[in-house]
C-alpha cells in the first residue's frame, strides 16, 4: 500500500470540522505567524495551545502560500486542519490525558 493511499484513521469527518469551527468562531488567536514564518517556536507555542485547549486559531500575517502553510503548521504539530479561513487557521488535537472537546458522532441508521 503506497503512502498516498494508507488512511488516517484519527483524521477528522467533515461534519466534525464544521463543528470544530463553529466552537471556535469566538476564539482570538493565541499565536500569529508572522515574517519569520514557520519556526520551531511557533510550533511550540502551538503545541503548548492545543495542550491546554484542545482547539486553537493561528493568525498567518501576509502569508506568501496560506494554504501551504496552514497545511504544514497542521503537520508539524501533529494536530487536524479543521479550516482555513482567511488568514486564520483553526487547528484540533485531543489531549490524550483529560479530553475536553467531545465531538458529535454519526447517528447510525435505525435497523430494518
């Protein structure tokens, strides 16, 4: 099985991304990327966010790729991408020790 086709179990439905993004509709962001882009500061800081809440927003100062960059600010914190918007990008990872956030599951369909 080649890379490109192996699943990430833990990735996110999109009804859990929009669920995501509405809670954090109100949130300031608690980091901001700026000129000196992407560093390992930054992802600290991120890491050190989602530690303590869960779900973050991450301002992106005249981003030159903002879809890349929001792509590898997800990667490299090990966290879920659960939207872009604007120069805002809102990221989620669980904490493994005492979870906050519960997100909404699927109704399974009655059984004949």
């Amino acid at each position: 099985m080649s890379e490109e086709t192996k699943i990430n179990i833990n990735e996110l439905a999109g009804f859990q991304r929009k669920y995501l993004r509405g809670l954090a509709h109100g949130f300031k962001p608690i980091v901001q990327v700026g000129k000196g882009g992407i560093t390992d500061s930054v992802i600290l800081a991120i890491e050190q966010g989602l530690w303590d809440h869960e779900l973050i927003k991450v301002r992106l100062i005249r981003p030159e790729d903002k879809k890349g960059a929001a792509k590898e600010l997800a990667e490299r914190s090990r966290a879920e991408l659960c939207g872009l918007v604007g120069h805002m990008v809102v990221l989620y990872r669980s904490n493994p020790e005492k979870p906050v956030i519960k997100l909404p599951k699927r109704k399974s369909p009655p059984s004949p």
